[in-house]
C-alpha cells in the first residue's frame, strides 16, 4: 500500500461518521507574499464530490487570516487534501516573502540573482525559481543568455584566460568567470570576459577590481557582480562598491516556510 493510500485509509477510519460536505480554507498564519499556486491540485485527492477554488493570485500580499484557498468535500477527503496544498504553497510562497526582502531593500540599479537553487533537491528547484519569478529575483546572474565558466571548467580548461576564450568560442552571449583577485580581473576583461563575478565575500576585492577596471577605462566594457555569503545589509555596500549584480544564496535558499493552516469553517446542508 502507497504512503497515499495510507493515509486515505486512516482517514476514512477515523472520519467515516462525519457524513455530508465541508467547507474549509487554507489561510496565512503571518504575513507574506504568494507563490506556487500553479503547483496546487488537491482535486484528485477530493475525489468526485469536491471542489476548490483558489482565492489569490501569484505576487499577492496576504496578512494573516486571510483564505488563499477554499475547499469542499467529504470529510474523509479534506484531510488528505491537505497535503497537497500547504506543502507547495508554504515553500514557494516563503521564498517569496525573503526574496521580495531583498529586492525591495535594493538600491536603484543593483540586480539581484539567486543562483544557489541549483544545490537544492530537483523537486523543489521549480517551487524556487517560482518564488523568486513573483519577487523579481533572477534564477541566473544576468537575464538573458551568456556563457557561465564555474571554477571547475577553469581548472580543466587550464586556467581562467583558455576557459574564457572557450567561453567565447561557444558563442552564446558574454562569458562570465569567477574570480579571486584584482589581476585575474584585468586579465579576464582583456582575454575577453563579459561578467567579471568576484567571489570572494571580502566587499574589499569588490571595490578593489571596480577601482583597477575603471582606472585602466576597462570598466565599462564589463558587468560587475559580487557574491559569497551575501546578506540583506550587504547590498547598499556592494552598490557603493561597484557592483552591478550581486547572487545572494543561503539568506534567500533558506526562507522558512510562509506559515500556513487548513481550517474547515462550517458543513454544508446534505
């Protein structure tokens, strides 16, 4: 037997003399911003006799107590149901909520990406991407197509300037390489980069490589991103650094859940 099936077995055990239909909603405990609501589809688990409705739309802002989605059906069935709402939404939609932190807290022109999701487990990679999408995070670095050269295709490659101009070769928008210092920088620009990421977590490097860039007229030619253990308070300094994008992680991946209960509110006349 299923975990499912299980489950729907206990539930009809323990709820089998609690005949007719019942009304229930999924309503925020605190506030937050909705996500996910395309991976929600209790319809199968309610069975023939039940219906649902969503009440918000992706993006909203709910305050607690509010219904984001309404439920009817047996009693034996909204139990079950309940799995396959709070879970999707609680996810995306706490993702959401920090991510939406984050971009407002922004200064003017400070791109946020979030490009961590690719660590988490693959069947919570689309509720990310889905909680980001409403709060005008970026998936990747930049918006668009380019040419990413992780640390380890550098040490294949033989080192930072061959991996760039393979980069280049595959001719798929700007390269874009990580770095350590102000001269793998310089020489990154120079071999033909188009996203120079300092990686360090020091705001220091940061300012250092937007010193020696814009000194040798190189700066313009070049879209300038900083991460490593990025934080909320960290984003106006690496804006005065010289930062055009900044990939926050971690303060973003690990948003609790937005807190959520299923309530059934009252049963419906037979």
């Amino acid at each position: 037997m299923t975990k499912a099936a299980a489950a729907a077995d206990i539930a009809g055990s323990l709820l089998g003399g609690a005949t007719g239909l019942y009304r229930a909603v999924v309503e925020a405990c605190e506030p937050g911003v909705i996500a996910g609501t395309a991976f929600v589809d209790p319809g199968a688990s309610l069975g023939p006799n039940g219906t649902w409705q969503l009440m918000v739309a992706d993006g909203d802002y709910v305050v607690a107590g509010q219904p984001i989605v309404e439920l009817i059906g047996e009693a034996t069935r909204l139990g079950v149901a309940e799995d396959y709402v709070l879970g999707p939404l609680g996810f995306a939609s706490g993702i959401a909520t920090r991510a939406r932190t984050f971009r407002d807290a922004a200064p003017a022109g400070l791109s946020i990406a979030c490009g961590g999701w690719k660590k988490l487990p693959v069947a919570l990679k689309p509720l990310l991407r889905a909680g980001l999408a409403v709060s005008g995070i970026l998936p990747r670095l930049v918006d668009g197509d380019f040419v990413y050269v992780g640390k380890n295709a550098v040490i294949m490659l033989g080192g930072v300037d061959q991996a760039i101009k393979a980069g280049v070769a595959v001719n798929h928008g700007p390269v874009a390489v990580q770095v350590k210092s102000v001269d793998e920088a310089v020489s990154s620009v120079r071999t033909g980069a188009g996203i120079i990421m300092v990686d360090t977590a020091d705001l220091a490097d940061l300012a250092d490589v937007h010193a020696e860039l814009t000194r040798l007229g190189l700066r313009q030619t070049v879209r300038l991103a900083f991460g490593g253990g990025v934080r909320l308070q960290d984003l106006e300094p690496a804006a005065h650094a010289g930062a055009d994008a900044v990939d926050v992680g971690r303060a973003i991946l690990d948003a609790p859940l937005l807190d959520l209960r299923m309530r059934v509110v009252s049963r419906l006349l037979d």
